[in-house]
C-alpha cells in the first residue's frame, strides 16, 4: 500500500518528506474502552485504557521496523458509535487532518440500524475518504460474547443476553456480510479480524474470555491481533 511507501521514504529522507498520517474511525474499541463498571443510576462508567488500544500498537509495531520515522495517529473513535454518526463526523474527526490512511471499524453497535442502513452508511464514509485522496482499510471488528460468562457482573447479565443472541443467531454475521460487500464495491482493502475469531472459536477457544467486559470489548492482549493484522494488510502489495 502507498502508505508504507510514504513510511519508507520518509526513513531514506527524513528532512524532505511529509510526516504520515494514519486516521482510525470507529466505535468504543477505537476510542479505548476495555471494562465496563455499572453506576447505581443504571448507566455504565467505562474504563479507558488509550495506550492498550490497537492503533497505538500499530505505531509501535512500525517505530521497531522504520525507527526513524514518526508517525501522526488520530484517535477518531467514539464511544458506542454507529456507522451513520460516524458520517455525520467525519469532516471533522478524520478529513479535517488529512490522512494519508483511514483504518475504519465500525459495526459492534449497529444492530440499532438495519442492514441496509450500516452498508450504506460504510459506503458513503469509503467513497469520502477515497475523494478525500485518503487510502482506507476496513477492520472487520471481533466477535461478540457467545454465552453469558460466569465472571460477569450480574448488573450486567442482561446487556450479556442481548449480544449473546445477536451473535449466536446470525445477525451479527449479516452485518459483517453486509460490510465485506461494501468493501466490495467500493475497491477497499479489508483487514478480516472476525474472520479469525471465528476461526479461533472452531478451533475450541473460549472467545468471550478474550473480551474485557464479556460482552464486545477485547482484552488489552487481543488489540495486538488486531494491530499486527493491519500492519500485514498495509504491508500487501
């Protein structure tokens, strides 16, 4: 991809080639949530954890392979986003730096929209960012919890039901599907994180103890999935 080129130019001429900028879009796992703790009121204080998330692993993973080259990342994550707010921001939040990549992975909380709504939502953001002279790769975001895990707090048993059911009866799955097809039309690369949780979970793994909250939110280990996968896919011819 071009914004490795960008990278390794900038390491043979550091003084006469831009910085580059890579801008990540998403939802809470963007942002920096990991665990979630109920209040008495009924809401929900999350824990942010902004040096454990994947974006920040990716600039390390890339300061060890060009070590001289520094590199502008944009924390365009916002917790419990939707693809169709995230179009409402993205002149501000992602186009207003001018990035050289976007990273988007939305989609954990867009069973509030249909099917319909997410695809073409994702579309219009992709085909922003490409008039925009932005390259842009679509992380397909983890799996939700599959069963209610017996270390969840039971505050949260019943927002634990509802992910589960999502998960486990497929409309999750029509979601990814729906994205993988909008990548498709649009000529977008797409770094396929689900598709190797799903692989992890024919193989036998417990997916819902890798997740923070038990619910959507992986483990600080599991964002270096997610950050050594995308280095792979910018690394592709």
């Amino acid at each position: 991809m071009k914004i490795i080129e960008l990278i390794a130019a900038k390491q043979k001429d550091l003084r006469n080639n831009k910085i580059p900028t890579i801008a990540f879009l998403g939802d809470s796992v963007t942002h920096g949530v990991f665990e979630i703790y109920p209040r008495p009121d009924g809401s929900f204080d999350p824990e942010f954890d902004r040096g454990a998330v994947y974006h920040n692993k990716v600039a390390r993973i890339l300061s060890m392979l060009y070590p001289s080259v520094g590199i502008n990342i944009v924390n365009a994550g916002i917790n419990g986003d939707r693809a169709p707010r995230a179009v409402l921001r993205l002149e501000r939040d992602v186009l207003a730096h001018k990035p050289d990549l976007t990273v988007v992975c939305l989609g954990l909380n867009d069973a509030a929209e249909t099917v319909e709504e997410y695809r073409s939502a994702l579309t219009e953001i992709f085909q922003k960012l490409q008039a925009a002279g932005s390259e842009v790769i679509f992380m397909t975001p983890n799996m939700k919890n599959t069963v209610v895990h017996n270390r969840i707090d039971p505050a949260l048993e019943g927002p634990a039901k509802d992910t589960m059911e999502s998960q486990n009866n497929g409309d999750f799955d029509a979601y990814i599907d729906a994205a993988r097809a909008a990548v498709a039309d649009c000529g977008v690369r797409v770094c396929d994180v689900y598709a190797k949780w799903k692989l992890m979970e024919q193989n036998g793994v417990d997916v819902t103890s890798l997740l923070s909250n038990y619910i959507n939110h992986p483990t600080r280990e599991m964002h270096w999935l997610f950050a050594y996968s995308l280095v792979e896919t910018m690394m592709q011819p």
